[in-house]
C-alpha cells in the first residue's frame, strides 16, 4: 500500500533539519492519536522522532489517526499491523479513545488480553502515560515512562536484539501471551521468571542451614 494523496502533499511541504532514515534493518512506527497537524505541532513528538531516526541502521515512520482514512504509516502507507511495536505519544487523555480507535482501524484488538503472537506490540509513553497509567492498562503491552532521551536508546537496543520482532517473523500463532509479560519469547523476562522460581528455594534452604548451625553452636556452649 502506497502513501495517500494527502499524506504526499503533507510531506512535500515538510523541511527537515535533520533529514530521517529511510532505510535500515529494524523498523518501528510512532503514532500520535491525533490529526498531523496537532500531532507536528507536538515538540515532545518531533524530539521523539528525531532521537529514533539518530539511532543507526533504525527507521521509524509516524502515523497519526484520522477519522475515516485508512491505518497506514505516513511515510510509506504501510499498515499498522506489520510493525512488531506501535509506540504512541499521548500528551492529552480525550485521545485514549483515538487510540482504541487506530488499533480497531487496522483490524489490531484493542484489548492487550486479546491480542496474539501475531500481533505487533502496544507502547504509549508521554505525559498521560505517566501521570495515570492505569487508565492504560487495558490496552498498552508496555510503557515508556520519562525522558525520551534515556528511553529511546534502551528502546532501540530491543529493536535490534529482535525483541520487538514484525509478527511476521514470529508466525501467525493465535496464542495469547501471559498478562505478567507482554513478550513471552523474550528472554530476558524468561531468565527473570526462572530467577524468581529458583530464588524461593534457595533462600529457604539457606535459612535452614543457618538455624541448624545456629542449634549446633548453642548445644556446644551447653555441653562444654
């Protein structure tokens, strides 16, 4: 699918200071649930885009939501769902409801219980995000909680280690994911789960060993 007639005009008129990446290996899309023209004029969205396109070998397309018009990215017009994350930068709450409506447009659940392995993961950040998050717990798969600049590198470093794989790449299964991981194939969460299930043995085994050695040196004093 090709950019509309109107996302073209829209990007002829645009001047970059810093021109983006239009070619990488690692691909995300980062959408204000507005219309452009609200979203653009957003700074907070632009240094957020700017940071994405600073990342190396990283291409990062802006989608915005417009009542009626397809959901495609503004860039390329490619559909939402074959991204591997939606990142959204929500600034006021009354857009809660456009963002359930883009996920709807491009035929995404809105629901993070009812989403799948072939589904691409959902990340809002900015200042609602952060302020009342569970408004958002529904819907989001992960939030971006602070200041752009710390979260964008570690952002991108998932990116590239195939975390926020296209559902493509991870198949078409139809199996929901654990509500305590958005991400059930990604490994650190899997080493984090067996740490915790190995820690409460541990730890018991080590109290006991502890108040045996405990019970020995008090009978010792007694006897001696």
């Amino acid at each position: 699918m090709k950019a509309t007639e109107r996302n073209k005009e829209l990007a002829a008129l645009e001047r970059f200071t810093e021109e983006p990446n239009r070619f990488g290996a690692y691909r995300m899309a980062l959408g204000f649930p507005n219309t452009y023209e609200i979203g653009m004029s957003n700074l907070g969205f632009q240094w957020v885009y700017r940071l994405f396109n600073r990342v190396p070998d990283l291409v990062c397309e802006r989608f915005f939501f417009e009542e009626g018009e397809p959901a495609v990215t503004f860039e390329t017009g490619t559909p939402l769902s074959e991204f591997g994350l939606l990142a959204w930068s929500l600034s006021w709450e009354m857009d809660i409801v456009n963002i359930i409506k883009g996920l709807r447009a491009a035929r995404i659940p809105a629901r993070r219980a009812e989403r799948g392995e072939g589904h691409p993961l959902v990340l809002i950040g900015g200042d609602i995000a952060r302020m009342n998050p569970a408004a958002l717990t529904t819907f989001a798969d992960i939030f971006a909680l602070g200041d752009g600049e710390r979260l964008v590198p570690a952002i991108a470093q998932l990116l590239q280690s195939r975390t926020f794989s296209s559902p493509a790449s991870r198949g078409t299964s139809s199996s929901k994911r654990p509500r305590n991981c958005p991400a059930s194939s990604c490994r650190p969460c899997t080493a984090r789960a067996r740490r915790r299930r190995r820690t409460p043995a541990s730890s018991s085994s080590s109290r006991c060993r502890r108040r045996r050695s405990r019970r020995i040196s008090r009978c010792r004093t007694r006897r001696s």
